[in-house]
C-alpha cells in the first residue's frame, strides 16, 4: 500500500494543454505544475489513489491544511482557481466523471483598506517642494492639484489645457470608460496651478517648436509621464521625511478619505472620484471608521481596560 501512487499521466496531458492550446508561460505552467504535485501528495498522504475517489471534503481539509502551514489568503485563493481548472479538465477528459470543485467556493479575498496620509503628512507633502525654482513651483501645484481633486495619475498627466475651467473653478477629465467628469477645485490648488502656467509652464514649453497639449510638462518641454510623477513623488516624500511608501493613489485615497471625515457625502465622493459603482466607494467608509476608533481608543480615559 505504501508504494501506490496516483496516476500523474493526466497531470502530464494537463500541462501540455495549458502550454500549447492556451499559450500559457513557462513560469505559469510550471506554478500550476507545483500547485497540483502538491494536491497529489496531500491525496497521498491520506490515502487516495483514485481521480473517482476525490470528494468535496477531501479538498476542503487540503485547503485548510494549507491555512494551518500559514498560507496567505491569496496563496489558498491561486491554489483553488489551479484545482479548478484541472478537475474541470480531467472531467471533460473523461479521466473522471465527477468534478468535486462544483461544490467548493472560492475563499474570499482578505480586503485591504487602502493607507492614507494625515492631515499634517499632507502638509508637509505640500510644502516641501521649492517653490522658488520653476521645478518646484510645478511641483507643488501637481501636488495640490491631486489632492484637492482626487485625479488618477493617468489623468493628471494627460490633464490638457482646454479642460482647466479656472475662473469658474472647475476642471474637467475624461476617467475609466472614457467618462467624462466635472471636479471642482479650490482656492488654494486653484492659486498655484495659475502660478505654474504663469511663472513656470512657459519657460518649459519655450523649450520645444510645438507646444504640448498637456498641462503638467517636463524641463524639457514635453508631457509629464506617470513614471516622471511618480520619481519626483519619491524625492519630495524623502525631503519631507514621511515614513511611508508614499504613491500617487495614496493622494487619491487621503482625498476621499478627508472628504468623509469631514462630513461629505458618499454619493458626492463617488462622483468626485469618478466610481461607476459606489461599492467601491464605501472601502473609505471602513477607513474613517478605522481611524475613528484608532483615535477614540487613543484619547478617551476610559476607552482601554486597565490590566
């Protein structure tokens, strides 16, 4: 009994089909490969040779094992999309009449609330460039201008001219979808964008024949890229000497985030941010709730039992 194995010729016929009928890469092959080798061996070890033999239960402890070695969440969620697909496989092979994962869910993947900056790491976000050389006057209004609007990167740098509507204090962009988006702007973004395109955006567009389209413009005169922002983005957050790993969306999130806290509405933050659907909204909701015990457990006398 020891010695018996589980046939490995449907696994061998599996990885063939998904390397030439579905173009997969080699290094995807091979974690499907190492994703099923170690199913089979769980099936071993439990005494099981026979792909007839496999029930709903019998995956259901191979999960769990998985869990109790301290798998990640996302570790057991690949691990059940793999077995998946190979039992949907050997079925349809015929190397099996039943396919057990019919009847087991794929887990849930563990939400992450997105990190936000406080108010005072915004401002010292906000005030570290200099603002007395052309860079850092455009840097600064980059800054604020993500942060009073919510922008995505992809739209701040292809943020055109003719959709800043300053003196009516609005911009416009076009989003996810191609939809289109009023967002207004305050006084404060509003002031140093009108700074930048005054003081610094003609000195860098006197760099090039033909003027770029774009708002946010490199020294050399062209377009801003996401990679560019996201460069500068590093060396102000370092200058600032803020800890955390500081990126565009996180400006996006501290926004809404901000937003809520102080009282607006989910439906005019879903709209502000451009959400087709306000689920994805309500993840800001969890933040300002977070935080909101995290402060209330910090500063209430009488919020922690005492040992």
């Amino acid at each position: 009994m020891a010695n018996k194995k589980i046939d490995q010729e449907p696994l061998a016929e599996y990885l063939v089909h998904i390397k030439i009928e579905r173009d997969l890469a080699e290094n995807s092959v091979k974690s499907y490969q190492r994703d099923i080798q170690q199913y089979i061996q769980f099936l071993e070890e439990q005494g099981i040779y026979d792909w007839n033999k496999i029930d709903r239960y019998d995956i259901i402890l191979f999960l769990q094992k998985l869990k109790e070695q301290g798998k990640s969440d996302n570790s057991i969620i690949r691990m059940t999309s793999s077995l998946r697909q190979y039992h949907q496989f050997i079925r349809q092979e015929k190397i099996t009449k039943n396919d057990p994962m019919q009847y087991v869910e794929t887990p849930k993947k563990a939400e992450v609330l997105p990190k936000v900056l406080s108010l005072n790491e915004v401002e010292q976000l906000l005030e570290t460039p200099d603002v007395e050389t052309f860079i850092g006057l455009r840097d600064r209004a980059i800054l604020e201008v993500m942060y009073a609007s919510g922008l995505r990167i992809s739209e701040l740098v292809h943020l055109r001219m003719d959709e800043l509507h300053l003196t009516m204090g609005f911009i416009q962009t076009v989003g996810k979808g191609n939809k289109e988006r009023i967002i207004p702007i305050g006084d404060e973004a509003k002031n140093w964008l009108n700074e930048y395109l005054e003081d610094s955006r003609p000195i860098f567009a006197s760099k090039v024949s033909e003027e770029s389209p774009f708002v946010f413009l490199n020294a050399r005169g062209r377009g801003l890229t996401r990679q560019g922002v996201w460069k500068n983005l590093k060396q102000i957050v370092q200058k600032a000497g803020i800890k955390q790993n500081v990126t565009p969306h996180m400006l996006r999130h501290s926004f809404a985030t901000h937003l809520l806290e102080n009282g607006a509405d989910l439906r005019i933050v879903q709209e502000l941010l451009g959400h087709s659907d306000i689920s994805t909204t309500q993840i800001y909701t969890h933040i300002t709730k977070t935080r909101m015990r995290n402060v209330y457990e910090q500063y209430h006398p009488r919020a922690l039992k005492e040992d």
